[in-house]
C-alpha cells in the first residue's frame, strides 16, 4: 500500500478531492466546502451520520465552519482508490480533556470526483 510520507512543516501530496476539503476546511468556506460532496453522500463524524447534503451542510455549519476547523495534513495514504488523510486539527471546539495535537483521520472514499463517503476518527495510538 502507498504510502506519501513528508517531513514536518512540508505540505503534503493531496489527491485533488482531498485537497479542496482541506483549503475549503481551513478558509472557512461552507458552500466550496458543500461542493466536494455528492448530494447523498454520508459523513460519520463523532460517531454520528450525516446523510445527504441538507445533513452534511448542518453538521459542517456546526462543526467546521462554525468551530473555525483547521487541518494541518501530516499523512496521506492512498488505499485502493481510496485516502486516508491524518491532521492535526485545530479550532475554537471545546479542548477539555483533548490531546493537543488533536489528531484525526480522514476516510475518505471519492466517486466521480465528489466525495461520497466520509468517516472521521480519532484512533487511538497504543503507547
């Protein structure tokens, strides 16, 4: 499996649908945001679904835009046509008790160039 690997502080190699979440995530930009999804997509963030783009949008409104989400890409993995794509995010959401980096990854699975699959996790990192 590949695996784009980079050092600290270098941008990543996005593939192009990741990379405009990404910009649309970190300049707060709802509707570019909404475009990279197709209109029944699903989003599992927090272990909730977001079905269809009515849900997407208010979940995005809430929980990115509305928390000034950013993303600070450290790791891309392209997975039979699929990304998983590990961040350190940021924002003004609630940090009681949050690791700082917060790291999370991103699954996401692209089909005819929107993103009709995205599930967030924070995995845990046996120490």
């Amino acid at each position: 499996m590949p695996t784009f690997r980079h050092p600290p502080n270098a941008p990543a190699a996005l593939p192009p649908l990741a990379a405009a979440y990404v910009g649309a995530t970190n300049s707060f930009d709802l509707n570019r945001l909404l475009a990279t999804f197709a209109d029944d997509a699903l989003v599992n963030d927090q272990l909730h679904d977001y079905w269809g783009k009515a849900a997407i949008r208010e979940w995005a409104e809430r929980d990115i835009i509305g928390e000034k989400l950013t993303m600070d890409v450290t790791q891309v993995v392209e997975h039979y046509g699929n990304f998983v794509v590990t961040a350190n995010v940021d924002g003004t959401y609630d940090k009681r008790g949050m690791p700082d980096p917060l790291v999370l990854a991103f699954y996401f699975t692209p089909h005819c160039d929107q993103i009709v699959q995205l599930i967030i996790l924070r995995n845990r990192v046996d120490i």
